[in-house]
C-alpha cells in the first residue's frame, strides 16, 4: 500500500554451470576430508564441462622444464587436475 524507492539489485548468472572457485576454495581451506571433497568436485567438472581432459596426450607445449635434476620436465597434459 505504501510505494517507496528502495534500494535493490539484480544479479544475473550466465555461465553453464554453477560451479565456482569458492566451490574448492571452501573445502580445499578445510584440509583432511575437505581435499576428497575437493578431488570428487574435479572429477565431476571434468567428466561433465571438460571430457576432452580425460584423454589427453602429451603436448609439448604444456610441457616445461623445472630445473630439478630428478624430474626435470612437467607434463601438465599428464595430470588432468593441472
């Protein structure tokens, strides 16, 4: 009954999904159990947003050197998770 200007906000999402950084921030923070959390929220964005990951082969561009005499190249195409 009684109009008046109040402040407000519209938020607006426009992405295919709803994860977030704050999705694993929040769990990786935790620690212990926190990090399975953490690795079954990867597993899940991977199968369901990035399939291709799964069957990666190695790439020489994604490949570099550490300068460590043991293992002195990283395959990030190796690790899906990189």
């Amino acid at each position: 009954g009684n109009p008046k200007d109040e402040p407000g906000a519209i938020v607006c999402r426009v992405a295919q999904s709803f994860l977030r950084f704050g999705s694993y921030q929040i769990h990786a923070k935790r620690g212990g159990e926190g990090l399975a959390i953490v690795r079954t929220l990867a597993e899940y964005t991977i199968r369901h947003h990035f399939p291709h990951i799964e069957n990666t082969t190695k790439s020489e561009s994604l490949s570099f050197k550490t300068g460590d005499e043991d293992d002195p190249v990283v395959d990030l195409t190796s690790n899906k998770y990189a």
